[in-house]
C-alpha cells in the first residue's frame, strides 16, 4: 500500500475543497491509501510513515500560508536532519484570489513549498499541461484553483477547478506506487 499525505491549511475552505479532491484521485487509484490533515493537526508520525507528502496552501502575500511553514519548521525538520524522507514522492497546490489577470504569487507560494519538499529529498511530481483540468486550474507547478474574479469578487474555488486536483492526486499515487521503495539515493 502506498499511503499518500496530504496535509493542508485553509480559512475559507477553498484550499480543503482541493485537498479533498485529492483525496478522491488518490483513493481511485488501487494500491494507494490516501490520508488528509490539517497543518496545525498534523502529526510527525503520519509524516514519518508516508510515501508521498502533499502540501496544499492558500497564497498569502505571494507565499504559504504561516500554518504550512510551521508545521516544516516543526515537524519535517526533525526528519530532515536525519534524511528520512529522502526518496519519496513530494507535490503542492494552492488556492489564491489572483488580482486582474494575474495569478496574485501563486507561482511563488507553490514554490516555497516546493522549495522545502527538494530541502527533504523529495522527489517532485510536477502537474504536466496535458493533466485533465489544467487548463482552467493547472500551474507547471501543481493544481492553482483561483477562487476570485478580475475584480477580486469571491466565486470561490468551483467544480471544474477541482478537476485538476483529482487527476493529479491520481498521478501522484500511480507515481508513488512506482517510485515506493525505490533505491535512488542509495549508498550502494
Ligand atoms: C492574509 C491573506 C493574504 C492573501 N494574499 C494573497 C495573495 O498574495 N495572492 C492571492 O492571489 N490571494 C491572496 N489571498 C487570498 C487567498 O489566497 C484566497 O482567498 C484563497 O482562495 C483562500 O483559501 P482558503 O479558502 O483555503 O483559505 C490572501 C488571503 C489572506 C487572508
């Protein structure tokens, strides 16, 4: 079994709406076991017996959200100074209200996340532009639900927003059932 974490933060429920559709792929795919938590509640142990770790955020001020870099700071790092989690599968999304036509630093709050998943050994699964949904909510980077109009109304994140999310929960368990126990980064 390969079991896929993914932990998140949210105000709104935007960025939990995406997690879930995750959760879905990943469920639809046999041989993979999905497990979804809230940054703040998120525990070491989960994180430690994982085969893939999923980070999703809402954009704030062009970065994640604080509860994601906290729970990097305070739970990954305790295994990163022991390289535990070098060789696993790794991959991010977020939510963001983007301003006028521009995506608002959702590039960027995909990356610091990134950033640190490539600090713990990961290995990235990227969101390639022929993943179903990538058009309306897809980044190179991960799925990007937009959850607001040019004018910054809030429509939030919509259904077909979700489709992107889904699938790409579903590459990422393909990818983890291929890449589990892999013997990359070994001494040998
Ligand atoms: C403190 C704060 C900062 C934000 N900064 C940005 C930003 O820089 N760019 C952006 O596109 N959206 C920004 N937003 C909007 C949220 O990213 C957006 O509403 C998102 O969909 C919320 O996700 P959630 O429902 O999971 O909380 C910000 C929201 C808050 C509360």
């Amino acid at each position: 079994m390969a079991k896929v974490l993914i932990v998140y933060a949210t105000d709104y429920g935007n960025t939990k709406k995406m997690a879930e559709s995750f959760f879905k792929g990943v469920s639809s795919v046999k041989g993979a076991e999905p497990i979804m938590q809230e940054a703040e509640k998120a525990s070491k142990e989960a994180v430690r017996d994982c085969d893939a770790l999923v980070l999703g955020t809402p954009v704030h001020m062009g970065a994640c959200d604080w509860r994601i870099k906290k729970f990097i700071d305070t739970i990954c790092s305790a295994l990163w100074m022991k390289d535990v989690m070098v060789g696993r599968v790794g991959a991010v999304f977020a939510s963001g209200s983007g301003f006028g036509n521009s995506a608002g630093g959702a590039e960027l709050a995909l990356l610091s996340m990134l950033n640190n998943l490539v600090e713990l050994g990961l290995i990235i699964i990227p969101l390639p532009k022929n993943t179903e949904g990538y058009d309306v909510a897809g980044l190179q980077w991960g799925p990007y639900g937009r959850s607001a109009g040019i004018h910054m109304e809030q429509t939030g994140v919509g259904e077909e927003q979700l489709v992107s999310s889904f699938h790409h929960g579903k590459q990422v368990a393909r990818a983890t059932l291929h890449l589990k126990g892999n013997k990359i980064f070994s001494k040998e």
